[in-house]
C-alpha cells in the first residue's frame, strides 16, 4: 500500500514533501528505463543488475535535469515543445 502511495502520481490539489516527490520520480523513472531495458532486449524478467542498473540511470538522469534547471538551460520536455510549436505553425 505505501508503494502504491510512493509511485501514484498526485493530483494538482495534493503536494508531496519534496524528499518524497524526488524518491517518487526516481521509482516511478526507474520502472520506466527497466520496462524499456527489457524491450530492448526482448526478455520478459529482470535481473538483480537490471534493476540496480535501472536505478542508477534514473538517479543520473534526475541529477543531470536537476543541473540544467539550475543552470537555466532548457529541458528537454521544453525543447520538444518548442519544436512541436513550430511544426504546427
């Protein structure tokens, strides 16, 4: 049940502490890269080192998003936008 709690995504009503949202996105992340890592490879079970391999990706990859903010740098999300704005034009 607290898993379910800790990956369920909130409502714009509901605002998580942010050391709780940050471990939300980093499990809610990492189950996405090892459900893309398994595709990839066409297996259907994970390994150990799936996982933890999974999961230090999303950390990485939170850490790097967390740098462009800071930085001021567009995110990717922002650029796609940006892209998509201007096809549709």
């Amino acid at each position: 049940m607290a898993l379910l709690h800790l990956t369920a995504r909130p409502d714009s009503s509901t605002q998580l502490p942010p050391s709780v949202a940050r471990v939300a996105a980093r499990t809610r992340l990492s189950a996405e890269l090892l459900a893309a890592i398994l595709e990839v490879d066409g297996r259907t079970r994970a390994s150990l080192d799936d996982i933890e391999r999974a999961d230090a990706l999303a950390e990485r990859l939170l850490v790097r998003r967390g740098h462009r903010r800071r930085a001021g740098a567009p995110t990717p999300a922002a650029v796609a936008d940006v892209h998509g704005a201007r096809r549709s034009a």
